[in-house]
C-alpha cells in the first residue's frame, strides 16, 4: 500500500475543497440566470434587468419599480396614525 506524504494528502484535500467551492459557485451562479433570482423582465425591450431597477440598462427606457419594493416605499400621504 502506497504511503502519501503529508504534503501530498493537503494539496489533494485543498485542491477537492476548491472544486467542490467552485461547483457551488457555478451552481448559485447558474440559479440566478435560470430562475430569475433578483431579476425581472423590461417591459419595453424584455431584457432581464435587477428587480430594483427604474431605468432599463439596455433600451434606456424608465421602468415603474417591481412591485415588493415598491410597496416597501411609503407614499408621501400614506404616513401610519395611531389614532
């Protein structure tokens, strides 16, 4: 039976860790585009943009904010009473 120096065991240990890393990247990575995640379709040129976004970074064109965030926002007259 062949015997690895300690060297050896760590290098080969780092290098899984860094696969198995970047296999999780990728994955995260490919999720976002996949299934939208954070993002949305303009409504004037249907390019994926960020769900936040007010003008569309391809066509230029304003786009009304998505609808989570904008009901985060609260309107000037919607102030909250504790009548």
């Amino acid at each position: 039976m062949a015997r690895f120096a300690l060297g050896e065991l760590l290098l080969v240990s780092c290098m899984l860790l860094f696969l198995v890393l970047l296999g999780i990247v990728a994955i995260l990575v490919l999720a976002r585009f996949v299934f939208g995640w954070g993002m949305r379709t303009c409504p004037h040129c249907a390019e994926h943009i960020q769900k936040d976004a007010v003008i569309c970074r391809y066509c230029g064109r304003d786009v009304s904010p998505a609808a989570s965030s904008a009901a985060a926002i609260p309107q000037s007259g919607e102030a909250d009473s504790d009548d």
